[in-house]
C-alpha cells in the first residue's frame, strides 16, 4: 500500500466503465524536478496543458520528500523507506517491505515497469546513460531485484512496447526534463504516450518533485487522461495501491470531503468483476497478458 492519498476537491472518483475495464491498460508515467506551476505556465507544455482540459487536472497534487529516491520507494511501497534527503540506493537494498508490485504478482495481475535508457532487464546498476537506479520504483526492492521471477518484469522502455494492464514508464534523463528543457519532454510525451491514448490506455502523467518543499516535496503537475477517465462522486474505496482481481480502476478521495491533500502517490484500485455468487478476493485474474498497440516511429532525440 502506498503512505499517500490521492484527493481532489472536486471529483470523488476517477473510474473506467465495467465493460471494457478487462481491456483498458493502466499507465503511469514520472517526470521530473518541475513544479506544477513550471508547467501550467510554460509555452513549452503544449501537450501536457492540452491534457489538463482533456482529462481529471489534480491541481493539489504533492511530492513527499527530496530529492527523487524518496518519492519513487514511495509510490511502490507506502513509505521513503528512511531514503528521504539521499539518492544512494543499491539494487534489491530495501528488504522485508510489501510493494505494489508484489501485490499485482499475487493477484496475478500482468504488469511492467519500463525504464528507457536501462541496458538490460533487471539490470542492477546504478546508472547506464540515460537510465539511474534512483529513478526506479522496483529493482531497489529485494522482492522485486531477487525475484527471478518479477525481475523479469522490469525491462528497457522503447517506444511499441507492449503494455500490460498496469504499466509504469520512467523516460531517461534528458526525457524527463531532468537534465533537458520543458519542451523536450512535453515532445517525448506527445510522441511515446499519446499513441497509448489513442489505442485505448488510461494514462496518470506525474511529476516526483517539484523546486519547493511544499507539502513536503513541492506542487506538482498530475493529470489523468485517455479512455475510461470519467467524473463521479465517490465515497472513497480501496485508496492506495491494493489490487484485488483483474477491474484496474484510479479512485481518488474528495479533498473537500475528507480535508486531505494529494501526495505523491497514485490511487490504483483493482477490483475483481465477480461473476454471481463468486467472492471478489478468490480466483486468478485474466487480465496478466500484455496488451500490444500500434507502433509508431519514435521522435528524434532533441537536447
């Protein structure tokens, strides 16, 4: 389970219509170091701004920690796991912690963790190129790292790849718009993501950190868009990162209900579509095969 929840003020639930959740791959893609407002004000964001009038615009939406590390263990796990002002991290270093990904596995819920730039699946460095461990939501967990198995599950992102029914993108360094411009990632997202709207995708685009220290890790950009993305109110259901069968769906909590705040974590319940008179927490999913979508050539690399 994640530490945080995600609320909005005004929209208690973000869901997908029963009938094509079994199809509708979940992805969730982490820039970086970029404040919401860096973004909401740039010229550079096209098609980041584009997405906030297409899709659910968290405007109250934080990171938890500095610097990068502590953000993503905490989007996996529920906890900065003691990392909180350090990036130094080894391969399957944090043991004995429960993850998102070992929940999926459990459930038998296909996903992946795409990481451009990484040489080689399961690769245990600490940077190649483009790709630093830092930025890496699994391999930092033993269960993940030493798991023949799951470990198997985190590969090189290229665009085309196939997606599962929840997938997580880390784009490399210059991508992100950590080490390059607004602008160069605004592209990229434009060129790798959008095709995953248009084949069907529910897309959570974040940040991990902002400039501030605001809420604990700054004001940052989040929007949820593509096939599916609906606004309803909700009691709030499963928050957190807590599959329980094949239904991927996004629940948020209403903010002006509960009077909390959005932290960097996305709200992912998976919930099982029962057949009558079948328990919602028993049987297999059959959601675990990877999704293709059509290719598309991937955009020049711009600095």
């Amino acid at each position: 389970m994640l530490a945080t929840v995600l609320a909005i003020p005004a929209v208690g639930a973000v869901g997908v219509a029963p009938s094509a959740a079994a199809t509708r791959p979940l992805v969730i893609v982490v820039m970086e170091n970029h404040e919401r407002a860096d973004i909401v004000h740039s010229s550079s964001a096209p098609y980041l701004n584009g997405l906030r009038s297409r899709g659910i615009d968290f405007t109250n939406y934080f990171g938890v920690a500095h610097p990068s590390l502590p953000n993503y263990l905490a989007l996996a796990s529920g906890t900065t796991a003691g990392k909180s002002g350090t990036d130094s991290i080894r391969a399957g270093e944090i043991s004995g912690m429960t993850t998102i990904w070992n929940q999926l596995q459990s459930h038998g819920i296909g996903w992946r963790v795409y990481q451009e730039g990484m040489p080689w699946t399961c690769y245990g460095g600490t940077s190649s190129g483009g790709y630093v461990l830092r930025h890496n939501p699994s391999i930092p967990f033993s269960g993940v790292f030493h798991s023949s198995t799951m470990c198997q599950h985190v590969q090189r992102y290229s665009p085309g790849v196939p997606l599962a029914p929840v997938t997580f993108i880390t784009p490399n360094l210059c991508h992100d718009m950590h080490d390059c411009s607004i602008g160069t990632g605004d592209s990229w997202l434009k060129a790798n993501i959008q095709p995953m709207i248009q084949a069907g995708a529910t897309v959570v685009i974040t940040f991990d950190e902002g400039d501030s220290s605001t809420g604990g890790g700054g004001n940052v950009y989040t929007v949820v868009a593509g096939a599916g993305v609906t606004h309803r109110v909700s009691l709030p259901v499963q928050p957190l990162l807590a599959p329980r069968g094949d239904r991927v769906s996004i629940r948020v909590v209403p903010a002006a209900q509960r009077g909390i705040r959005i932290t960097n974590a996305v709200v992912v319940s998976a919930v099982r579509r029962s057949s009558p008179g079948s328990s919602p927490s028993c049987g297999r999913s059959t959601r675990g095969a990877l999704r293709p979508w059509p290719r598309r050539p991937a955009a020049p690399r711009t600095r």
